[in-house]
C-alpha cells in the first residue's frame, strides 16, 4: 500500500510560519488534502487539491506540492492552530485507495 | 449545508458485531455526486479509510481488504442515512469510528463527530 510520511512534531511560535510536510513517491502527480483534527474533534479539511481552501478557511493556510513531498504552510500561527494535521490522497492502485498520513502535532509555543 | 450525526458509543465483547448508524441532513444518501465512508482512527493504525457506499444509477459498495471479509456498510433511504457493521470484531477494532462524505475529486468534508467504540472482555 502507498505510505505517506509525515514529522511526529512541530513547533512553532504566535505569529510565526508553521510548515508541514508529507513525504509519499512521486506524490507531486497526486492531488493532496489536508486536515486539521483539534484535541477531541473530528478532522476538518483545511486544503483539498494541494492548494484549494473550502470556505472558513483562512488565508493563512495554503498548501503546495512537488516531487515526493506535499506541503503545508500556516502563516501567522495563531494558538488556535494547535492541533494534528494529517495529508491524504486517492491512489486507486493502494490498498485502502484513500491513504492518509502519519500525522503531525503542531504545538504552538 | 452537509451535516452526518453518528450514533453513540458501543462496548463489545471480542466476536460481537460493531452497528453504527450515520445520519445524513442537507443531502441524499441517492445523490449521484457523493460517497458516503467509514473510516477509524486508533493509536496503533492511525486514521484508517474502511469502505463507502455511492449511488450511481444502482448502488455500489467498495472495503478495504483488510476488513472486507468482516464489513458491510448499508444505505437507508427511508431515514437518509448509511450504517456500518463489522462482525466478529476483536480488540485490535477499538477505535473512534468517523462516517465521511466524499464528493468531487476524494476528500473528505464534511465529517461525523466520531463515536468510541471498545472492545474488551
């Protein structure tokens, strides 16, 4: 099955640039969803597409992906961007075709 | 808008069958431009895609292989909403169990608001 690889940890101070990174072969010819999963909550998609933000979602969070790494950069963190962020794509010759990352916990300082 | 409202927390002992229920407002089940999912999200396995159902002139049904021979997930147009059951479960289902639904190009939006289910002895 496809892996998608994520860091375990960021941390990031107010105000800073938080960047997120999910690391999959060749995953720049896939399209990349993001989500954010606060403390006790369902996962709410934050970019879907590699870069396109569903509406509520602030402009502080974009998305970009190349060669084998997706990313996700959230500008002017804020202390309610604390939370786990998981990247996800289809890869209809995975199994499960729905691949979803490892996770990363963003702490914000 | 889309919203699902999962059924509540279930403790089963090993070789019991998980019945979990999601409830679908602001959109048919029928819609031919959704899927409706299941997926988990435990510890040890992360967030973990186990199967859809989707309508599309007839009803189709797609399971991850890992649980394919255990899963089935039902349709109920009746009440607008779709149902999981995982049969013979064990410990290692222990899981918050999220109902999904996909449109366009496979994400997820909106989610269910989760429901723990334990299985334990």
């Amino acid at each position: 099955s496809y892996v998608l690889t994520q860091p375990p940890s960021v941390s990031v101070a107010p105000g800073k640039t938080a960047t997120i990174t999910c690391g999959g072969i060749n995953i720049g010819g896939r399209s990349v969803n993001w989500y954010q999963q606060q403390a006790g909550q369902a996962p709410v998609l934050v970019i879907y597409n590699d870069r396109g933000r569903p509406s509520g979602i602030p402009e502080r969070f974009s998305g970009s992906n190349s060669g084998n790494t997706a990313t996700l950069t959230i500008s002017r963190v804020e202390a309610g961007d604390e939370a786990d962020y998981y990247c996800q794509v289809w890869h209809s010759g995975s199994d499960p075709p729905y691949v979803f990352g490892t996770g990363t916990k963003v702490t914000v300082l | 808008q889309v919203q699902l409202q999962q059924s509540g927390p279930q403790l089963l002992k090993p070789s019991q069958t998980l019945s979990l229920t999601c409830a679908i407002s602001g959109e048919s089940v029928s819609s031919d431009s959704a899927a409706w999912n299941w997926i988990r999200q435990s510890p040890s396995r992360g967030l973990e895609w186990l199967g859809r159902t989707y309508y599309r002139s007839k009803w189709f049904n797609d399971y991850a292989v890992s649980v394919k021979s255990r899963i089935t997930i039902n349709p109920d147009t009746s009440k607008n909403q779709f149902s999981l059951h995982l049969n013979s479960v064990t410990p290692e289902d222990t899981a918050i169990y999220f109902c999904a639904r996909a449109a366009g190009a496979n994400w997820f939006d909106p989610w269910g608001q989760g429901t723990l289910v334990t299985v334990s002895s």
